[in-house]
C-alpha cells in the first residue's frame, strides 16, 4: 500500500518499514491497521465522517440496485481508460469502486496490446468504518488489490503525486489543486453531482438538503485550469421507494445529520413513493 502514500507530515514518501508499519526518511512512522488500511489524518481539528448507521442504510438502498444505472455508466466511462490505478476519494462503502475496478478488469484489450495490468485501488475517505468496510467488501473479490486511507480531503493529501490514472469523486468534497497533483498528466477526474431536480419530492417534505443550482457551473469553474470537461451525462428517473427505502435514502447522506427523526419514515404506514433520482456525471482531463 505505501506506493501510494507520502508522508502527511513532511510529505516524504513512505515506505514499510516493518510489517504493518510504514515511515519516511525522516522518521515519522504510521501503524497500518490490520484490517487492510492506514490512517493519515494531520492536525487536530474535529472531523465528522459517516457513521456506522450511515453506511449501513447505504449498504441497504444501494444493494437493492437503486443506484445501479449510476453505477453502470460510470464504470463504463472509466471502463474505456488505460488505466490501472484508480483512487476513489469519498468512497463510502466502496460500492462504485468495486463497480469501476471490476470493469476495468473485464475490458478487452486492443488489438495486439499488450495485456492490461490488474487494476490496483485506493479508497480514501474521511471515515475509518468507510474505509474499512471498504477494503473488507474489496477483499472478498479474486484478485482484488485495494488499499485504504483515512484522510481528510481539504488538507494537502498524503498521496504521492501522480500516483493515479484516474480519480472518482461521486458526492464527495472535492479538492482541485490536490485532485490534479495526484492524478497523472492526462488522467481522468471522473465526478458525480445531484441535479437540481434530485429527491424533490423529499425536499419538498422537509426530509431532504437542498441541491445548489449551480452545482456543476460551480464544479467546472472551481476545475479551471488544472482540469478540463470533456464530456457530460445526465441520469434521471423516478423511483417508487417503500417508507423502508426513504428511510434508507435519507439516512445515507448528508441529509442524515439534519434528520433527527428520520427514524419515523420507515414506521409511518403508506405505500410506496414516488422519488425523483437525478445525476449528473462529468469526465474531466487532467490539463
């Protein structure tokens, strides 16, 4: 794992130094969590990631396939890369990273290429049961090579410069300049926002966040000149979810730690309803 990580420290690179040890050449050390990933998080400010019960109502919806149509078209926009190195920063349970790895594992070569190498993942985020249960679930597939690192997005990333081939970002923070030392010349920055239209019915109801207008305008300006769009899709539907599914839903996301009685939705008798589900995923190239 340390072929990914620099020191968050002195950001020199690191290296093991005994096992589930790694240290720089300065002499900072790090213990590597037995369970397959490392924590890097700098400084002392108080930091909030997802919770268990987050992640298990993530674990709940999204495996019911609700997301899949998401899913699918970012896998196969990673698909087509030549890439073999993917860090997914945000990676929640881990769900659209074993989704772009096994993809890109299933890719044919071109024609008298050379056989691709075994896609080889890091899952960042800022919450130690994520990445845990993260690199737990990766584990479980033949082969799988993904790493872990509990880090903070808006600090400068204990990563190696250039040490992905392409990034994915699916409702996460996001880091421009940090994104683009990471990524390497002509990598894919691959990004997930809500549309403005994503879970109206909910917010209409008080039970979800607003979405910003603006968010994708936002998005390529703040990319400006580390990064530029080469192409867009957006993803619509309208789902028809139980009071267990809405539930599941708010108690995913951000929403959830704005919803102290989430718990009352799945418990409110009522047939399913309707919910609007909008995406919009963008490509970006490393400039």
């Amino acid at each position: 794992m340390s072929e990914w990580l620099r020191c968050p420290n002195c950001f020199s690179d690191l290296h093991p130094a005994a096992p589930l040890v790694l240290s720089c050449p300065r002499g900072h050390r790090f213990d590597v969590n037995r369970r397959g990933y490392v924590s890097l998080i700098a400084g002392s400010r108080r930091l909030i990631g997802d919770s268990p019960a987050m992640l298990d109502a993530r674990d709940s919806f999204l495996g019911r396939g609700w997301y899949s149509e998401l899913r699918d078209a970012l896998s196969g926009l990673v698909s087509v890369e030549s890439a073999s190195r993917v860090i997914d920063i945000g990676c929640g349970t881990g769900y659209y990273l074993r989704g772009v790895v096994a993809a890109l594992s299933a890719a044919p070569r071109a024609l008298g290429a050379a056989p691709r190498p075994q896609p080889r993942a890091l899952a960042l985020d800022l919450s130690a049961p994520a990445v845990a249960r993260t690199v737990r679930t990766a584990a479980q597939a033949p082969g799988s090579a993904t790493g872990g690192l509990v880090a903070d997005v808006w600090s400068p990333l204990p990563v190696r410069d250039a040490a992905a081939d392409v990034i994915i970002n699916v409702f996460a923070p996001r880091n421009p300049p940090e994104f683009h030392r990471i990524v390497a010349p002509g990598g894919l920055l691959a990004v997930v926002v809500p549309h403005s239209s994503h879970l109206q019915e909910l917010r209409a109801d008080g039970l979800a966040l607003d979405v910003h207008e603006n968010k994708s305008a936002d998005l390529v300006a703040g990319l400006a000149g580390l990064f530029h769009l080469e192409h867009t899709q957006d993803l619509a539907t309208e789902l028809s979810l139980s009071p267990a599914d809405v539930t599941a839903l708010i108690g995913m996301g951000p929403s959830a730690h704005h919803q102290p009685t989430g718990d009352a939705v799945a418990t409110t008798p009522g047939a399913a309803r309707p919910v609007t589900v909008a995406f919009r995923l963008l490509a970006f190239r490393r400039a």
